[in-house]
C-alpha cells in the first residue's frame, strides 16, 4: 500500500493485513526517511504492542 492509501483506510477506520493477521492502524506518518505506519494486532483477548511498519508491507486483504 502507499501512504496515501493507508491515510484513507486510517480514516475510515479499516483494517489492514500484514503476513495474514489483522490489524488497526494507530498512527501514520510521512516523511523523508521512509513513510511509517503504526499498527496493533486486533485481537479478542490478548493486548499486543503496537509496532511500526513501513506501508508497502501492508494490504486490505489476507
């Protein structure tokens, strides 16, 4: 995905996919080093961290 994609799906708050689990974007970031998003794994019970990846990893689907 490109920035500008995961900005929009941030927006109308949809989940994304990264290596076949589901997550929420938390935050997203443009810059000259490289764009990063902020993701948490979406999950029932357990709590996990959230982590930073680059958008290019990320797709709307499994």
């Amino acid at each position: 995905m490109t920035i500008e994609e995961v900005i929009k799906a941030m927006q109308a708050k949809q989940s994304v996919y990264y290596m076949g689990d589901c997550y929420d974007i938390v935050y997203c970031k443009e810059s000259t080093n490289g764009d990063v998003a902020i993701v948490q794994r979406r999950s029932l019970n357990n709590r996990y961290d959230p982590i930073e990846i680059e958008p290019r990893y990320l797709s709307l689907e499994k």
